[in-house]
C-alpha cells in the first residue's frame, strides 16, 4: 500500500499536473496580461526601432516588437486552447506567448526600478509581471501538448539568453563606458601692431578634433587669455616660499613650475568667450577650427599670456538634445541656483536644454532631464560647469557618487587644453 504524499509533494503535484480546468474566468484574465502586454512592447518596440541611437537599442526595438507579436499570437491560442482546440499546438503557442511576455516583463520591470521615476510604470509592470507568471504556470497546467520538447527547451533558452544579454549591454553594460574624447587645441599666432603702435593683436587659433567613431554634443565651450607679470628675484627665494606656492597647486586657473627667482603674482583675465555655440555638435572624425584675437595696449604691463580653451561635450549616442538657451545670470535679477551665487568673485550665466534618453523604456519611465552648463568668469580666469538632472533638482548639490553614476550614463567629457604660454616683450620692444 501506498503512503499518501506529504504536504509538500501535494504542492508539487498541484503546481506541475496537467490536466487544470479550462475556466473562462482564467482566459480573459491571462488575455488581460497578454494584449496590455503586447501593447505596451508594440509601442515602445516601435519607438525603439525607429528612433534609437544605438544599433543595439534598434535591435531591442526589434525584440520587444517581436516579443509583442508574441504576445498577440499567445493570445490568439490561448482562445483556441480553452476553446474548440481546432490548432493542435495552441497550447505550446500560449505557453511560449506568456513565458515570453513573462521574461521581457521582468526585465523592464527590473529597468523601471533601476533607473525609472515614473510610480505609474512601476505599479504597471509589477502587475503585468505578476499576471504573466500566474498566466504561465496556469497554461502550463493545461495539458499543453509539446513536440519534441527538448529542442522547444533549447530554443526558448537560447532567445531568452540574446534577450538577455542585448538588454543588458543596452542597458547596463553600455552606459559605463567612457573611453572616447575629442581633443582641443590651441595654436598662438604672430602678434601684430597696429597702424598707431599703441596697441597689438595676438591671433588664436582654437580646434577641436574628434577622432572617435561616436560624435559629441557640444554643451558648452569657454576660451580665456591671462595676463601674468613675471618678477624676478635677485636672490634665491626662501624653500619656505616654494613649499608655500606647491600648495596652490591645487586651484585649477594656478599652474606653473616652481622657481627658484620667479616670484609668482596671480593672473588677470583679459579676454574671455564662448568658441563653438552652445548646443551645437560635432560628427564622428569631424573637426571644428574657429580663430579670436586677444588685444592689449602696448604698454600692458604684462609679460606674458596664458591661453586656455576647453570643452563640455555628451555623447550623441547617449542622450538626444534639445537647443540650448540662455536661462539666467547671477547678478541682478537673474535667476540662477543659490550655490552658483555663493562665490562672490565669480559671475555666471546659465544654459539649459533639454535631454532625451536615448531609448524608448528611459524616456517614458524617468523624468525629463535638463543638461544645464554654468560659464563662470572672474578677475582671476574662466572656467565651465555642465550637470544633468531633472528639473526640480538644479538648487541641489550632487553627491560624488551621483555626479559619476550621471558623467558614466550620458558619456559627458571635459577636452581642455592650456595653460599655452606666450611672452610679450618682442611684440612690446617695438612700441
């Protein structure tokens, strides 16, 4: 005589029996799972397909079309499986329909929660991902009739591995990667005099080169010029005074050497201007040369110029932009956040445009983003500040931690150049 199963095999046996009755009740509620499903793929596959910027995320557009005609045929056969039954493998159709929708609702969901804000999309896809589970386990407690079942194993597992690994080096994968960065150059020209000889011009020319197959958006670029007094000591200076000028290394416009007769006086800025319009772009192996002028009086006090020159670019091939405006200034009535205003030596304006993911499942599921760009100039240099953030979340300072995790996924780089030093008393012997 037989022992009866215990608690744990009558699960078991519950779970994997064929032979679970067909109840109207149960298709409509897996057609409910199925058809919002393939809907929802449909569109963003659509999207994807058309509109992506990657050749991967054109082939995640694809899969997710392919997963919503799945998902329709899956639909399709489950009304003939708990109906007439005229096709014969239209359970086999169904279980593949909702173990497909099933998957691919798993990891949107897993997206969603990753990197989306969008409460909606969250509570949506935690429901079709439960509703497709339960559709599946119950398909497959309908005497589904399966061919050769080891080869429809295999090839299940095999679509599902590609699904996987392209959804992931979209999605997780790709946007950790930063290798490719446009370099900028500066190239100083003969000064020349002018017809009075009371002033000279020192032409620049300024060239940005991108030799990487991705092209760049330009979010914003800065050229300045410094003007810098050379003073000279008769003595060797004191080693107390050298280690006190090592430790201003670490201001960005203070880069010299240490000396033992220079007695560094900090810079003045003469000239400052953006060199590329805001919000512009530059292709993959394309370059940009613009040329400016510095002017001085021949009897500037000055010895020398440092010229500096530099870049806030993002990958084109991980955010879409849109035109980049003037939005504020820092003195007055301008309005830019309270941080950017805290440094009363420096004056601001401030640029925005806005961002757009680079596919379909980012777009609808986070917040739009803003890629805002901060061109700072003061008496001692220029510089540029670029984030990308919703909105709401401009007057917020970024933790360390957020400002990589937002350089890593929009490919945001700084090509600089400078300090290129050029000296002046030739140009002033003549005045």
């Amino acid at each position: 005589m037989k022992t009866p199963p215990g608690d744990g095999s009558r699960l078991r046996a519950l779970l994997i029996a064929p032979g679970t009755r067909k109840s109207p009740a149960a298709m409509a509620l897996i057609l409910l799972v199925l058809l919002p499903t393939a809907l929802l793929l449909g569109w963003w596959g659509i999207e994807d397909l058309s509109e992506a910027l990657t050749y991967t995320g054109r082939i995640t557009g694809a899969i997710l079309i392919l997963v919503a005609a799945l998902s329709l045929l899956g639909s399709v056969a489950v009304v003939d499986h708990w109906g007439r039954n005229v096709f014969p493998y239209s359970g086999m159709v169904a279980l593949i329909g909702t173990v497909a929708a099933l998957l691919t609702n798993t990891m949107l969901l897993l997206e969603t929660f990753r990197d989306g804000d969008s409460t909606l999309y969250r509570v949506l896809l935690s429901l079709l991902t439960a509703g497709s589970a339960w559709a599946a386990l119950t398909v497959w407690r309908t005497s589904v009739v399966i061919p050769s079942p080891k080869r429809v194993a295999a090839a299940v597992v095999v679509s599902s591995a590609l699904a996987v690994a392209n959804f992931g080096y979209q999605h997780l994968y790709q946007p950790s990667q930063h290798s490719a960065r446009p370099l900028v150059n500066v190239t100083v020209g003969k000064p020349v005099l002018s017809k009075d000889r009371k002033k000279f011009v020192v032409p620049v020319d300024i060239k940005i080169e991108n030799r990487s197959d991705v092209g760049f958006y330009v979010l914003g670029t800065e050229f300045h010029a410094m003007g810098e007094r050379v003073t000279l000591s008769r003595t060797d200076r004191p080693r107390e005074q050298w280690r006190a000028d090592a430790k201003t290394f670490r201001e960005f416009y203070v880069q010299r050497p240490l000396s033992r007769k220079e007695v560094y006086q900090p810079g003045q800025l003469v000239s400052a201007q953006p060199w590329m319009p805001f919000g512009n772009w530059i292709e993959a192996n394309d370059a940009f040369v613009t040329q400016t002028v510095v002017q001085l009086p021949i009897d500037t006090p000055y010895d020398q110029l440092a010229l500096y020159a530099s870049a806030q670019l993002a990958r084109k091939d991980r955010l879409g932009l849109d035109q980049v405006e003037m939005k504020g200034y820092s003195w007055g009535e301008g309005k830019v956040p309270q941080w950017v205003k805290k440094d009363k030596n420096l004056d601001s304006v401030a640029y925005r445009g806005r961002v757009y993911e680079n596919n379909s499942v980012d777009r609808h599921t986070m917040d739009p983003r803003y890629a805002t760009v901060y061109w700072q100039f003061g008496a001692h240099g220029a510089f540029l500040l670029a984030s990308i953030t919703r909105g709401d979340e401009e007057n917020r300072i970024p933790s360390i931690a957020e400002r990589h995790e937002m350089v890593n996924r929009y490919g945001l780089v700084t090509a600089e150049t400078g300090p290129i030093k050029r000296t002046l008393w030739d140009i002033k012997k003549q005045g």
